[in-house]
C-alpha cells in the first residue's frame, strides 16, 4: 500500500487539471467581459474627466460613495459611477491576487516540512493535493493580475496584508506540529478566499465580475470541502482513510465515519466573516 503507482499518480494529477482547465474556461469569458466594457468606459470623454477628479478621493470613500456620488461634486454622474465602478473592479482583482499570492506561498512552505514527505498513502496523497492547489492558485493569480493591469491597475505581487501576519506567526508551530496543523491552517486560507469571491459576488454591480467571482468560489469550495474531510478524518484518527488509488489504495468507504457525507458543506449558504475588503490588497 505505501507503494506509488506513477501511472495512477499521473491520471490523478490531469483528473485534476482537467477540473481547473474547466474552472479556467469559465473564468476567460467573464474577465474578458470586464477588460472590454472598462476600454469602452475609458474612450468616452466623460469618463476621463471623472476620472481625473476622482484620482484624489480615498479609495474607501469611492466604495462608500457610490450611491451618493453628487455630494462630492464629481464631473457626470453616470461617468463617475462608471469611474468608480472599475476602481472596485480592479482593487477585487488585486486584493483577490493577493489572497492566491499568500495561499501559494502556504503551501510551498507546507510541501518543505518533514512529515509531508513521508512515504504513507496518506502523506502523498496531502502532498499531491498540495502542489496541485498550489499550482491552480498561482494561475488564478496570474489570471486577477493580468486583467487588473488590462484595466489600468498594477499586478499584485505581494501577499495579502491582514492575513500574511496569520501564516508567518503559524510557521514556527507548523515545523513542530503535525499534518493537522497545516490543513487547519489551509482551511483558514481557503476560507478567507472563499468568503471573500462570495461577498464580492454581493458587493460589486458589474454582473460580469460577480461572475467571475462566482466561477472562482467554486474552486476555492472545492479546496475547502476536501480539507474539511482531511481535517475530520484527522481529528477521528483515521489517517488510513486519506488516500486514493493513485497514491497506495482507495479508501474503504465502508469504514469512513457517518460525517463523511456532510462534513465537506457544513454551511448552508456560505458565511463571509472572513471575507477581504475589496481595497485590502489594492495596489
């Protein structure tokens, strides 16, 4: 059982990357979408002359203010709204690349602990899951980047600001802690991506960045939903259980615990206690 089969460990991974080629795809249209009506909001003169007064107002204002836009004396009601709009538009996309820059360096620094290197069948199949969603956040942060910049923003390279602090004073206990420590921590991240892309879906007007929000929370449920598993079957220690054919041996689902149906969704309607504002990771 603790045994690789490389030919199952390669039909996992493109099982994989099958599902994010997919949620890929989904996410092209939308931010398409959201490039070409921002060059149309930006040819019209109306919208450069809101957008030249609008260059000295407090970001957090600009959200605020969007229902109540005369009292700050702006140039076109409509250009200005449109001004503001793209603003929002583009600090979600840097804030949301900020939150895939801090989940990628969390599970590269995961995948350098000793005891994610193990040669169990459960230690491979955390590890498989681990590069591969490390490898899918780096292309959605790819993604967010290169459309912020489309619409006149600057890519974020950088972490996100408030929970950056949360994963470097978690490092220290990750190396003297165990497996569950790192998928708690996971969970967090997952969480806070989750939440946020959901709230955005909310907060935001333009319907085709609520889609593509709404796309990209898929894949971050995912993630979660599997580590929600991982985590239950941790804490009932069952590490047996967390495992595929392709890294030693499909799970005996006869012996997973009665939870095992529920525990991915333990939410009805997804909360967003966790979720970033939209400016927290602007550039």
């Amino acid at each position: 059982m603790d045994k690789l089969d490389i030919s199952e460990f390669r039909l996992l991974m493109e099982e994989s990357q099958d599902l994010q080629v997919d949620a890929m795809r989904g996410m092209k249209e939308p931010l398409d979408s959201i490039v070409e009506a921002g060059r149309e909001r930006r040819a019209t003169k109306e919208y450069a002359e809101a957008k030249k007064e609008t260059a000295d107002v407090n970001r957090r204002r600009l959200l605020r203010g969007l229902g109540a836009l005369g009292a700050v004396g702006l140039v076109g009601a409509t250009a200005t709204r449109a001004a503001a709009a793209e603003e929002a538009d583009v600090m979600a996309l840097q804030t949301a690349a900020s939150i895939e820059n801090l989940a990628v360096l969390t599970y590269k620094t995961a995948l350098t602990l000793p005891y994610l290197k193990g040669s169990s069948a459960a230690i491979k199949t955390l590890g498989a899951f681990a590069t591969m969603t490390m490898a899918q956040h780096e292309d959605h942060a790819k993604a967010f980047n290169a459309r912020a910049k489309e619409l006149g923003g600057k890519a974020q390279t950088k972490t996100n600001p408030k929970y950056t602090p949360v994963v470097m004073d978690a490092i220290p206990a990750l190396k003297k802690g165990g497996p569950a420590d790192v998928v708690a921590l996971a969970i967090t991240l997952e969480d806070v991506a989750t939440s946020t892309y959901v709230q955005n879906i909310q907060d935001l007007t333009d319907p085709q960045v609520r889609l593509l929000f709404g796309t990209v929370a898929g894949v971050e449920s995912q993630h979660l939903a599997t580590l929600y598993a991982v985590q239950a079957l941790l804490k009932g220690d069952a590490l047996e259980l967390i495992t595929v054919k392709a890294t030693g041996g499909a799970t005996n689902a006869a012996k997973l615990p009665a939870a095992a149906g529920s525990v991915g969704i333990p939410e009805t309607f997804k909360k967003t206690e966790l979720a970033s504002p939209v400016e927290e990771g602007a550039v």
